[in-house]
C-alpha cells in the first residue's frame, strides 16, 4: 500500500523537559522508524566504577603552553 502524505507543520513554541538514551522525539510523520542504540566505551575503561562515596583519583595534569 503507498501512501503519500503531504504536511505543513508549524511550531510556535516547543518546551522538551528531558530526552534519555534511546528516546524518539518526533514532529510530523514516518514510514519507518528503525530503532538503534549503540554502547560505546569512549574513555577505554577495564574495570567497574568506583562505588558512590568514594573519592575519585586526580586526573592527570597537562602542561600547558605559555600565552603570549
């Protein structure tokens, strides 16, 4: 079945209090939508978070070039 859809959206204001991980936010209409969540480990951690309450190590320190 083919279905042609013809919109005009207008937004005025729009007020979003959170989006989380895998949300949709969607203004008009789809086809499809195809669901994807990706995990990523961007700081190449190796083991478990430390437990709430417990101080966390000093990052390391970069020197920095002096400013003219």
């Amino acid at each position: 079945m083919n279905l042609t859809v013809h919109q005009n959206i207008v937004i005025h204001q729009i007020k979003i209090d959170s989006i989380a991980n895998s949300s949709v936010f969607q203004i008009g209409s789809a086809g499809v939508i195809k669901t994807l969540s990706n995990l990523y480990n961007t700081g190449g951690f190796t083991g478990p978070a430390p437990e709430p309450g417990q101080p966390r190590p000093a990052p390391p320190r970069v020197p920095l070039p002096p400013t003219s």
